[in-house]
C-alpha cells in the first residue's frame, strides 16, 4: 500500500528512536537551536498548534550575506 503525497508545506520526519515520546517531544520543542552545530540558532519560532507554523534562522560559522 502506497501512502498519499503529503499536503504542501507538510514536513514529516520518521526516525526510529529509543527514549520516551515525552522526552523527544521536549528536546524537538525546546532544544531546536541545538540540532545544527556548528550553526547557531539565533531565531526559532514554534507555533505547536495543529496547522501552526515554525520558523528558524540558523548562522554558520563563517560570516556571510547569503547564498553565493
């Protein structure tokens, strides 16, 4: 059986994960701005409503104006 195509601007992420679903929900919601070393987080925005929104702006270590 195949699963339908997610609707746009859907993100699902599936990982096996031995801890308990408390603990991974808190370090995804209130950890975010560790999950990218050497990037820094600056901004993360968590709208955990269903159909909220999240937004995070992360900085690599090197200093830069954008895309090149």
């Amino acid at each position: 059986m195949t699963k339908p195509p997610a609707p746009l601007h859907e993100l699902s992420i599936t990982r096996p994960i031995d801890a308990a679903p408390e603990s991974v929900y808190r370090v995804e919601t209130e950890r975010l701005c560790e999950w990218w070393p050497p990037y820094t987080t600056p901004v993360v925005e968590l709208d955990l409503r269903p159909g909220g929104r999240g937004r995070t702006v992360t900085q690599g270590p090197e200093p830069s104006d954008g895309p090149e």
